[in-house]
C-alpha cells in the first residue's frame, strides 16, 4: 500500500504540470484565436490518460488502504465526519477529485466535438481550469493544518 501511496503522490506532479500545460495551451489559444492543432489534441490525451491512471491507483488505496472505506467501517461515518483529517480522505478528497476527472473528460470530449476552434479552445480552458482548482483545493498538502507528518511528500 505504501508503493501505491508514495506512486499517487509522485503522479501528481506530473499530473500538474500537464494540466497548467493544457489549460495555458487553451487560454491562448483562445486569446489568439488560434488553430487547435494536433499538439492541443495530444495534451487533452496525456492529461486524460494520467487522469484515468491516477483514479486507478486513487481508487485502489480508497477500498484498500488505511484512510477510505476501511477507516470508514472501523470507527464509523460519525467518528469519521468529526475528524478533519480523515473526513479529508474519506470524502472530501476522493469526491472533489471524482469531479475533477469528469471536468476533465468532459472538457476534452467537448473540446473535440466544437464547431470552431476558438469554441474547442474555449471548452477546454473552462472544465480544464476548474478541474485544476479542485485538484489544487484537494490535494492533502503539508502545509494544511494536520497533514505535515504524513511523510510521502
């Protein structure tokens, strides 16, 4: 479990950089009223594609490791909701995240299926940048109140 964890954290990395990558593609894109090239289409790919590898893992570590479900059927919902730091991994992370990668396919599946392209840079900037601010919102940083002693970062 701890490979798994040590895996979800370093992936995240580069999870970031391919969405600031791909949502500043879109903006200027936009601005500029750009083309939506193969590259565009490419970096929509990656993102989704690292996106769905993420979930996998994210899932996996949910119903099997130390803070999802299993936290959740040891001390019960109650026990958990009052704690912040497991409320945090029992439900908020895993639901603004389950978000995000929605936000994520459905921005590029509309970016693709525009008539235009400024409308496909459009689209993609949009669920693109609110999925990155849910992700940043979600993710367990160290510097949040609780999470310095967490270890894997």
């Amino acid at each position: 479990m701890e490979t798994l964890t040590i895996l979800h954290s370093v992936l995240r990395w580069l999870l970031l950089i391919v969405l600031i990558v791909a949502v500043y593609k879109a903006f200027t894109g936009m601005q500029n009223k750009s083309a939506f090239t193969d590259s565009d289409n490419k970096s929509g790919l990656l993102l989704t594609i690292l996106t769905d590898s993420q979930l996998i893992i994210g899932l996996v570590l949910y119903f099997m490791g130390p803070w999802g479900l299993k936290n959740i059927q040891n001390q019960g919902m109650a026990v958990v909701m009052k704690d912040g730091f497991q409320r945090f991994f029992a439900v908020e992370h895993i639901l603004m995240m389950l978000i995000a990668i929605v936000l994520i396919h459905v921005g590029r599946a509309k970016s693709k299926k525009a008539n235009d392209d400024v409308a496909k840079h459009k689209m993609a900037f949009w669920f693109y940048f609110i999925a990155l601010v849910l992700i940043l919102a979600s993710i367990p940083w160290p510097f949040r109140a609780g999470f310095e002693s967490l270890g894997w970062y």
